[in-house]
C-alpha cells in the first residue's frame, strides 16, 4: 500500500517535468536539423564555389588560348609587326646653311685662313643610314657630303721681305682647287665634291650593361663631339680645342660600352675603346703595331627637376708616319743582281712618331630651363722621331727656314663653359624655343709654339620654331696669344639655319 | 536556445559580411575604362614596373629588364590620344617636344624612336620583351601580363 502511495505521488510529481522535457527535447532536435541542414548548405556552398572556381579556370585557359589561336592565326599581320619593329632601314640626317661675316685687322694673317668678305656657307650635310635588322643588333653609317676639294686654297704664294727688298719663294704658287667637270653629252659644267665616311659601324646590344660596336665611330668624349649636329648643338662653331683634335674626335675599331643603374634616377656609363689610334691615315690603316686605348666613365643623375652628368675620357696611343722606298739591286748592265738574297727590297723610314696620352673631362646640369655645360681636355705629346718643321713653322718660330728645326714634345690643354638659359615663354610661343647663350673658351694648342694658342668669347641666339629647324644668331670675339703676329683681334658674326631629317 | 540563435545569426552576419567583401572586391571603386594598362609580353622578366622605369624605357635609356632580356618599348601610333596622354603623363612631353627629343637624339646616338602599332597589344603578345600600354576598356586579359595601372585622371 506504502509503495503504491509512493509511485502514486512520484507520478503525479513527475507527470508535469516529463511534458516539459519533451517540448526541450523537440526544439533541440529541431535545432539540430536546421544545424546539418545549414552545414550540409554550407558544404553544399564550398563545393559549388570549388566548381565555380574550376569552371572559371578553365573558361580563363579556353580564352587564352582562344586568343592566341585568334592572334596566331592572324600570322601575316604578326609577320608584319616584326618587320615594323625591326625597320631594315631608316635615313635621317641634318644640314646648315651659314651666313658669316669677318672683321679683322687689314692686310693679317688671318685672311689665309678665314674669308674677310661676307658668305654664304654650307658646312655640313649628314646622311644617315641607321638600320635594325634584329633585336640586338643595328647599324649606322653616317656620311659627310662636301662640295670640297672645289675651291679648296691649297700651297699659297708666299714672298719674303728681307731688308725692305722682298723675295719670291720659287717653291710657292697660289692654287685654288677647281673641280669643273663637263658632261660629254649634255656639256652642262659641274663640279664634284667629296664623301667623309663619319661612322660606319655594326652595334651589338644583348645587354644594356655589355654592348659592342665594330667599326667607325665616334669617340665617346666630352659632349660636343658626340652630339656633333648642326641642328642639336647650341653654338655655331665647334669648340677651338675640338677643331684642333686634342683628342681623335673619331676613331676605327672596337668599342664596348655599356650602362649600369643603381636606380631609376641616376646611371653609370663606361665606354673602352680600342682602336688604330691617331696616324696619317688611321681610318685605312694602321702604321704601327699598338693600337689607341681609351677608357670613358660617366654618371648622370637626372631628377624632375635637375639634372647632372659628369664624364672622362683618357686615351693613350701612338702615332706613327712613314715613308717607303723601293730598293732595287742592280749588275752594272742593270739587270737583277740575283747575288743578292733579295734583290727587291722595300726600305720603310719612319719619318714621325710621338706617344701621346690625353684627357678629358666634362660636366653638364640643368635646372628648369637653365643649362651649364663645360668640358676640359689635356694633352701630352712625346716624340720619339721629331717631325721636321715646315718652312712656314720654322718661320712662324722665328727661325729661318734654311735650317731643319723639329717640332718639340710639348702638352696641351683647353677648356670651355657654356651657360645658356631658354626662356620661359612656353605658356604664349609653344612650341617655339628660344636660348640665349654664353661662351668662354682658353686653348693652349701647344705650350712650346703660341701661334695657333686662340681664346675667345662667344654670345648668341638659339631658336627653334620646330623639331626640325634651329635657328643661330652669334657673335664672336677671338682672342689669339700672339696677337701681334695676327695684328689684332678677330670677330666672327655669324647666322645658321640648321635642319634635321 | 538564445546562444544557439545568436551563434546562427552571427555565422549569417559573417556570411553577409564575406558576399560583400567579395562584391566590394569584384568592382573596385575608381576603376575606369580610361585607366593606362601597360603591358607586357608575357616572357619578360618582371611583374611590375615603375612610371620612372618607363619613361626610361620609353626614352630608350634603358634598354633591358631589371631581371634580364631586351626590352621593346612599342607605342600607341603618333597621334592617337591614349599616346598624348602616355607622353604627358609618363614621359611629360607633349606631342611636339617628343618629336623634338627624337630628333635630337637621332643626330646624337642615331637612336630611333620606339615603333608604333595600331594594335599595341598584338605586338606585345608577338614580340619578345615588348612593352606597350591601352585604356582598360581595350584591355584583352591573358595574351600580355599588366606591369602597371595608370588611374584615369581628369
């Protein structure tokens, strides 16, 4: 009865926990479902996504390589994209036209070297030949077209004053070189000129660290000899201590250069140059065993605003010039004397030899408009074989001319500093370009003989209206050592209209 | 109960957060049809360049990789406006000072100036280390590999 009681009141205490358990019971089933449902949805995501993934894939793959087929396909036009990159062959090149008008001293010395009277003058026409044949590998020649050797002034008449009483020399007659030519069939005149091979070289880039050109080229030193042109150059005339050639302003054989970059902004460029060096005829041939060695270092910085380069360039070489004569032993009834181990022989006398080292170097910066550029070159020339003076440098030295006198070793040096400014006029003359500039220039041919010692003090006028045409206006004040031999000073004005192509 | 609620709300959350990210992604504010790509030949060397690496590049200053290989600058053809706007704002010349740099620069080096197609991207894809650039809108994914985006500026 006890135990009957009991179950009684535990049912009746339990009946109302069970209903509550079993409500739990469904909510967490319930809770659960929605749980692997979600899992299976989220499983059901990541393989969708997979697929998804796999199929873009592959969509991607399929239009590469349907554009590749669309591009391949298309072969002749790819053909013609390789032909247009490496064009086989392109002429460019620049001429001037000059007006010049010297003044100087009546009667001076200067007339045999400089015209008095104004003239018109066409001093250079470069033609370019520039070709890419394939991606590391171009060429270049670059001629000079001449009208000389036509009026050419060559052997001039020369008279001595000796006491008041003046004496011909009978060695010496004015000649002008006139090189009229009649055509046989129209007999219309023309006269011929000349062809300078400037450069002429093969260039072989497989890096931009190790490049290589074989051949003419120009020797990579200071600034002005390498830009050279007419049309990209800022002055009229070329630096005095250039036209004397301190240095070969163009060499044959090897070159290999190169450039290096630290970073975006700034570079290192070195240049070795390898070459016949300086002889009488060194663009044919050599006359002697050692070659011209030459070394060029740079670095350029250049900033938005700045920019900056300095250079040098040493050279060490030999110039050597020869004579031959042939020898020919002969009987006493001139025939062969075949007693003779070589009865022709040829006896070669080295008639000038000199070493010669030289250096030069060159700074350049801009800033905005503002451009200062100068260049310094020293020399040193040391014979070996003394070349014998002329009449007239015997002359010029104050000694007669009677007696063999041989030029002596003796150094060199120049220097010039350019500073130009072009105006900041774009804003109303686009794309006209407007830069005056200034000049100063020392040279010191040879530290033994002043006569060809020339300073000078140039101020001038660069424009250019377009990409194709400079525009010069300069005035010239030369100032030589010796000026009593040339009776005073020399002033140049000059005009040039220079066009590239 | 509540802590399962909130733990199912909060996954919903980071799902939503996630499809947002992704769309953001999917449609980067400032894209433009007119931003610069610039290309490359898919053998070159590198994967990025800078715009001081192609105005050196395209002054033909620097002639190869940083990584190796030749490079090949190849325009947009002269007078194109995609060309303008890449001189100016790569090379920062306009249209007459480049023609006057390469003339100048022809006298000099006898360097000629880059080629130029009508078609920037074949010649990217055919030619060996080339690069070139062409507005987003022109852009044909897989046949180059891009260098570097050059954002449309007003």
């Amino acid at each position: 009865m006890k135990s009957g009681l009991a179950i009684l009141a535990l049912l009746l205490f339990a009946f109302p926990m069970s209903a509550g358990a079993q409500e739990k019971d469904d909510t967490a089933e319930k809770m659960a479902a929605i749980e692997r449902r979600l899992k299976d949805v989220e499983q059901e995501n990541v393989q969708q996504t997979e697929e998804n993934n796999t199929l873009r894939s592959e969509l991607e793959q399929l239009k590469e390589q349907n554009e590749e087929i669309i591009l391949n396909q298309d072969s002749a036009a790819l053909e013609e994209i390789e032909q247009e990159a490496y064009r086989g062959l392109e002429i460019h090149g620049f001429f001037d036209l000059n007006f010049q008008k010297a003044v100087f001293p009546k009667d001076s010395i200067y007339a045999m070297y400089v015209p008095r009277n104004s003239t018109f003058v066409i001093s250079n026409l470069n033609l370019y030949f520039v070709g890419q044949m394939a991606e590391n590998l171009g060429m270049l020649v670059e001629t000079h077209l001449s009208f000389l050797p036509h009026g050419m002034e060559t052997d001039p008449d020369s008279i001595a004053v000796i006491n008041g009483v003046e004496e011909q020399n009978p060695d010496g007659e004015y000649k002008r070189e006139e090189t009229w030519i009649r055509d046989p069939i129209t007999t219309a005149f023309h006269n011929y000129g000349s062809i300078t091979i400037e450069r002429a070289y093969l260039n072989y880039t497989p890096r931009h660290w190790f490049n290589i050109i074989a051949g003419r080229f120009l020797t990579p030193y200071g600034i002005w000899n390498t830009d050279h042109g007419s049309s990209v150059v800022l002055g009229v005339r070329v630096p005095y201590m250039q036209l004397r050639e301190m240095i070969p302003s163009a060499q044959t054989g090897l070159q290999v250069y190169g450039r290096l970059f630290p970073s975006d902004s700034m570079y290192f460029d070195y240049a070795v140059t390898l070459s016949n060096g300086r002889g009488p005829v060194e663009e044919l041939m050599d006359l002697n065993e050692n070659k011209g060695l030459g070394l060029r270092l740079s670095f350029a910085y250049e900033g938005d605003v700045v920019s900056i380069k300095l250079g040098g360039y040493g050279y060490y070489g030999k110039y050597t010039d020869i004579s031959k004569t042939a020898v020919t032993y002969l009987n006493s009834d001139l025939t062969l004397d075949e007693t003779q181990d070589k009865p022709l022989r040829t006896r070669v006398t080295v008639t000038e030899d000199y070493d010669e080292l030289a250096i030069a170097t060159d700074f350049l910066l801009t800033f905005k408009g503002l451009r200062f550029q100068a260049e310094y070159v020293f020399r040193f020339v040391d014979y070996n074989t003394h070349k014998l003076e002329s009449a007239e440098g015997s002359l010029l030295k104050g000694v007669s001319p009677l007696v063999d006198i041989y030029a002596p070793s003796h150094t060199a040096n120049g220097v010039y500093g350019l500073l130009a400014w072009e105006l900041p006029l774009s804003k109303w003359i686009h794309p006209v370009r407007i830069t005056p500039y200034f000049i100063a220039e020392y040279n010191m041919t040879e530290d033994t003989f002043s006569f060809y010692n020339m300073n000078s003090i140039v101020g001038g006028l660069n424009v250019k209206p377009s990409p194709y045409v400079t525009l010069k206006a300069e005035y010239t004040l030369g100032l030589a050592e010796d000026r009593n031999l040339y009776g005073g000073s020399i002033q140049l004005i000059n005009f040039q209209m220079a066009v590239s192509f | 109960m509540k802590n399962r609620c909130f733990s199912s709300s909060l996954l919903l959350l980071v799902v939503l957060v996630c499809l947002l990210v992704q769309a953001a992604q999917a449609q980067t504010p400032g894209e433009h049809p007119n931003d610069i790509i610039v290309v490359a030949n898919k053998k070159v060397s590198v994967n990025e360049t800078s715009l001081k690496e192609l105005k050196s590049i395209f002054l033909k200053k620097r002639t190869s990789w940083k990584k190796g290989g030749k490079v090949v600058p190849i325009h947009a053809k002269v007078g194109t406006e995609i060309r303008n706007v890449f001189i100016t704002r790569v090379v920062g010349m306009d249209h007459i000072e480049e023609q006057t740099y390469w003339q100048e620069v022809m006298i000099k080096s006898a360097v000629s100036q880059p080629p130029s197609f009508s078609n920037p991207l074949k010649a990217v894809f055919k030619l060996r280390g080339a690069v070139s650039y062409v507005y987003r809108a022109d852009y044909k994914p897989n046949v180059s590999k891009i260098l570097l985006v050059i954002p449309h500026s007003k």
